[in-house]
RNA sequence: GGCGCAUUGGUGUAGUCGGCUAACACGCUGCCCUCUCAAGGCAGAGAUCACGGGUUCGAGUCCCGUAUGCGCUACCA
C-alpha cells in the first residue's frame, strides 16, 4: 500500500516552528517515498479556532515550498462522522455512558489542577475502572438516555493488558491499561473529543503513517485502544523530540514572542530554502554524509525516519541581542544560502523587498537589468536577510539614504582635510573617461599621491560618501556601480559631513 | 504523586557489532588576504561523553540506580 501521511495542526495561532517542522518531515517522508502528503486542519476546538490562523498555516506551509496532496480536510465538519463512531462503539460494548454530573472547571491553573487530582488519586490508590456507570446494564442505560438524562461517553478500556505499538523514533513502546483512564469519547453536549476526531479522521483518510511531535506519545496508547474498538488497524507511527527555548523550556509565543512563529522568518527576510534546511536540521541529520547545506532535492534524497533523534533540541536564539535575534545557525544558513544561490534564483526574492520597500525600478527588470545583477551579485556577500538589500544597500538604489553614524564618525570625521579633498576628488573623478572600476582606481590613487595623503584615507571616506555605510564592496566596484554622476554628487555632499 | 521519554563542548549534531588520542557545523579567539567588512584560507580555545555503581582486558557505546529536564496524566488540542 502507498504511504499517505498527514499535517494536523489546530488553527489556535500563528504557525510554531515545531509545527512546521512536524509538517516538513511528513512532507519529506511523502515525497521521498512517492506518497501522499494531506492537510487537515483540526479545529474542533470552536471557541479558539480562528480564519486568520488557518490562513497564516496555509501561508507559511506555501512559502516553505510544503505543497499538499488531495483536498484540504477541516476536522470539523466531520463531528457528526465522530458522534456515529463513538455510538458504534456504544453499541458494541466498548464504550459506555457515564452519567456523572460535568465537572465544574476551574479555569485557573488547568494543568495544576490536573496534577493534584492525579497526585491525590494515587495516593489513594485510584481505580481507573471505579466509574459506576461502567458496567451499567445496557436497558437502564437505554433508559435514562432516553429519558433525557445528559451523559458523556467514555471508551470501556479492559481491565487486564496493555497496549503496544512500535515507534520509528522510540522503539518499542507498551502501557498497562492499568495506567490509562476511560477517555471520554464524547462530551455530554455531543461534541467529539481529540483523541476520537484524530483517529476517526486518520482511517477515514487512508493515513499509514502518523508523524507528530513526541507530546503525543502517551496520547497515541489511547488511540491505539480506539483503533482496535473501532475495529481497524493502526497505522505506523513516528515520534518527533520537541523543540526547546534556550532555557530548554516549553517554546512558546506567550513567552518568546515572534521567533516562534514561522511568517516571521518570511517577513524578517529568510529565503524559505535556507529556513527549511535549517528546520530540516533540528532533529534529524542524514544518515551517510555531512552535509549540511541541502537543498530541497537533497533533503528529499537524503530524508528517513531513521536520522530522526530522540532528545530533544534546544532552539538557540538570545532576546536581549538584536543580532541574535534568532538562532546564529539559522542566520548563518540564510546569509550563506543569499550568497552562493544562483544569481538568477535569488533576484526574485531582491526584487520583493525592493518593492515591499518603494526602492524598486521597473528598469531594473529592463534597461538595467545587467546593472541590477551586478549590483545584486556585488552586495549580496555580506548580507544576512533579504532585508539587508533595502537597509544597508539601499543607496545602491535609491538617492536618499541614511549615514550609519558610527561610519560618518569613523570614515569622515576623522581627518578634517576631507572636507576640501572630497570635493576635489569629485572634480577629479569627473574628468574621468571612461569611468569604471579600473580607472577609477587609477584616479583616486593618483589624486591620492598629488595631495600626499593614503590611498586608504580617500577609499574609506569614499565608500562612506558612497553607501552611508563603513563596510561594503571594493571601493572601485562601488564607484562603476553608482556611475561618475552620482559618485561626483555623493562625494561633494559628503564634505558637510565631515 | 504516577507513567513515559531524554541526557556527547555555549548551540545543532557524528560516533553501526564496546577499541576514542571523542569527529563535523554554527558561534568564539588569533593569523593570512586586504581599501573596510564579510567571504575564503590557516591555526586555536572549548567535552574527565549528567552523576554513581556494575559487566569487561577495555564503555560515550551494554546493565542497574540517582539527578535533572521535558511530555502525558481534561467532558483542551
């Protein structure tokens, strides 16, 4: 049979990076093995489920390059699928009605609360199996439904053995039914419960294969017992090791904010292939080499369950460092990945920020199209985002840009002679024909000896006149690229700054 | 509290059947290159492989225990 996998995620937020990690290695698994890859989102959970997450799940699976298979499924419309399952499993003994009055929430601390009634339960040595109703004739059950009466339903876990499954990542995995509850199937108002749904919704789609985050790993004894109520096989399952914040706590949005979300890596300037090779990166290495720079082909090529690790890893990023703002390695990645990417596979992505930004020229795209990809191909070496084209190499495309101060300061303020030298040199720079790299170069040097002042001084000076900036490209590439013109008008300009 | 999972330099990882003087990448330091900064090249610092026992001629690798972290323990997903 064919691999048909699925990305599950409940639409409660922005898309989190373990989540688009989970839905990357499902993808890989698909493509490498010719399955299918599916889409479900699982908004059963009506109150917190909203549009705009599904649409910000939709967008970033798209801009990773995550292309899914058949229709998208939304879990929800398939609860009345649920309810008739979970009545099956009434009818054939293997869940039953508990007429047990709903609980009262109390909606502070849940997890808190949850732990104490556990820790109080075992202490007085709890019965999992000690619900009244459990064993409740079937005609007085009948009866007190029909009466009106409300009820929950809950799965009718046997009282001797355990359950067993194996996992890819984990090995072999076994629980004492001793340990697990009598899950609620169905809440007393009819709605279906996730562990139901889940099950449900994978044999419905055919899925094979379930990979998701290592946080389901006890979850899944529970669905193994639906899928044998249910009467149906279970499929193979993999378990992910979780991502952890610096502090290898929960990674969460509460805490760290937009590091976590994975637009906003699109929107901060990553390139979607360096992202995915880096999320491709955390929990898993290929098995036979040490590459690290894998393109999309080489991820498909290289991908298996088997490099998948079980601890889990720590996402390094640091708040309180604006050039950590995420983890260096992923940085790395992008600026690595915007330096040797084909020329022409990453003006696309130029040309977006350029206009996102109001600096891009239709020209750029016609007349000066050769001037462009120079220019590009020029700059691009010491960027780390795409958002480095528009900040720091925005004088390369605009006239008006900003003076980084510690540049003006350093480059320009030093040496008080530039304030006449700079305008010489533009009248100097002026006469120069034809204009370009090379005699440039032959200008400035000579102009630099006739007034006995360094090379260096004047190129430093230049490229700050230039670009605004103290770092960038050979001085004499710079000047080919802005042309004579606007080189000479920089230069002078300049003198007021000094 | 119970059950489960994990534990190799700051981070990501490699270490197949036990032979490691513990490998690679990011980051860090220095040097080279040089008009700056990157890139690139070279060199280097950084790990008694969580801790304690055991098995063995020999353990990061196998076994037991402890600690720590994380997950689950809901009529949340």
């Amino acid at each position: 049979m064919s691999i048909r996998v699925r990305f599950a995620p409940s639409p409660t937020g922005y898309l989190h990076i373990g989540a688009a990690r989970t839905g990357l290695y499902n993808w890989l698994y698909a493509r490498k093995l010719g399955g299918k890859f599916l889409l479900r989102i699982e908004d059963t959970d009506l109150q917190r489920s909203t549009d705009e997450s599904t649409r910000s799940i939709l967008e970033g699976l798209a801009w990773l390059g995550l292309d899914y298979d058949e229709e998208l499924v939304f879990q929800s419309a398939n609860a009345d699928k649920h309810r008739a399952a979970a009545l099956r499993m009434l009818a054939a003994g293997r869940a039953y009605r508990d007429f047990t009055p709903k609980e009262e929430r109390s909606d502070k601390n849940v997890k808190q609360a949850i732990a104490e009634r556990a820790r109080d339960r075992a202490e007085e040595g709890f019965d999992m199996r000690a619900n009244p109703y459990r064993d409740l004739p079937s005609a007085e059950s009948e009866a007190r439904a029909a009466a009106g009466e409300p009820f929950a339903v809950r799965l009718k876990v046997p009282r001797e053995g355990r359950t067993e499954f194996m996992d890819a990542v984990y090995g072999p995995q076994a629980r004492a039914y001793a340990e697990i509850e009598d899950l609620v199937l169905l809440r007393s108002d009819g709605h279906p419960l996730y562990n139901l749904s889940v099950v449900c919704d994978d044999i419905e789609m055919g899925i094979t294969d379930i990979i998701r985050g290592q946080d389901h790993l006890t979850n899944t004894h529970k669905q193994v017992l639906i899928y044998e109520a249910l009467g149906a096989p279970a499929p193979r399952f993999a378990h992910l090791p979780l991502i952890l914040a610096p502090n290898k706590g929960k990674l969460s949005k509460r805490k760290h904010g937009e590091v976590v979300s994975l637009t906003t890596y699109r929107d901060r300037g990553f390139l979607p292939d360096a992202f995915r090779n880096f999320l491709a990166l955390l929990g898993w290495s290929p098995q036979q080499s040490e590459q690290e720079i894998m393109s999309r082909a080489d991820l498909i090529a290289q991908f298996s369950l088997a490099g998948i690790h079980r601890a889990p890893a720590v996402f390094n990023f640091n708040e309180t460092d604006p050039r950590q703002w995420t983890d260096q390695k992923a940085l790395w990645m992008n600026a690595e990945y915007i330096r040797t990417l084909p020329l022409a596979e990453l003006t696309p992505f130029v040309r977006a920020e350029l206009e996102a930004s109001g600096l891009w020229r239709p020209e750029f795209a016609t007349d000066e199209r050769a001037w462009f990809e120079q220019t590009v191909e020029a700059i691009r070496h010491r960027f780390f985002t795409l958002k480095d084209f528009s900040g720091q190499g925005r004088a390369y495309f605009a006239d008006e840009f900003e003076f980084d101060e510690a540049a003006v300061t350093k480059n320009l303020k030093k040496e008080p002679r530039l304030k006449e030298l700079l305008p010489a040199l533009a009248d100097h720079l002026a006469q120069v024909e034809p204009f370009n790299a090379e005699t440039s170069e032959a200008a400035l040097r000579a102009f630099a000896d006739e007034h006995g002042v360094k090379a260096g001084l004047l190129i430093n000076a230049g490229r700050t006149a230039l670009t605004g900036q103290a770092v960038g490209p050979s001085m004499f590439e710079v000047f080919a690229l802005i042309g004579r013109a606007r080189s000479v008008a920089r230069l002078r300009a300049a003198a007021e700054r000094v």
